[in-house]
C-alpha cells in the first residue's frame, strides 16, 4: 500500500468512528509519516495519543453494541 492510501485509510478509519476530521488529517499525516517518537514534536505526539485513544474508546464502544445484537 502506498503512503497516499495508507493515510486515506487512516483518515477514513479515523473518521469513521467520530475523531475530528481535521484532527483526524493529521494523525494520519503522522501515522503514515513513520517518524520516530524522538523526531517529532511533544504537540504530535500527544495529538496522536490523544486522538488514537478517542478512536480506541469508540471502537470498543462500537463493537460492544454490535455483539449484543
């Protein structure tokens, strides 16, 4: 998969379970860019953290309700 589809997929992921569109532009910049922790900034960072743990916590939500039905 190439870098472009790779942050499409991350974005549309990301999106798909309620994170901030412009939010979610970013991580996926990020994601995909595969810098090392120490190469980007404390803002990135815990922009990332931030908005994967919203993803992870809607996620589990999500598939919660999907398993009771």
């Amino acid at each position: 998969m190439f870098s472009n589809e790779k942050e499409k997929f991350f974005h549309t992921e990301l999106v798909r379970y309620g994170v901030d569109y412009q939010r979610a532009a970013k991580v996926a910049k990020i994601l995909v860019s595969e810098m090392s922790e120490q190469l980007l900034t404390d803002e990135e960072i815990r922009l990332a953290e931030d908005v994967c743990r919203e993803w992870l916590g809607k996620h589990k939500r999500l598939s919660s309700i999907f398993r009771e039905y």
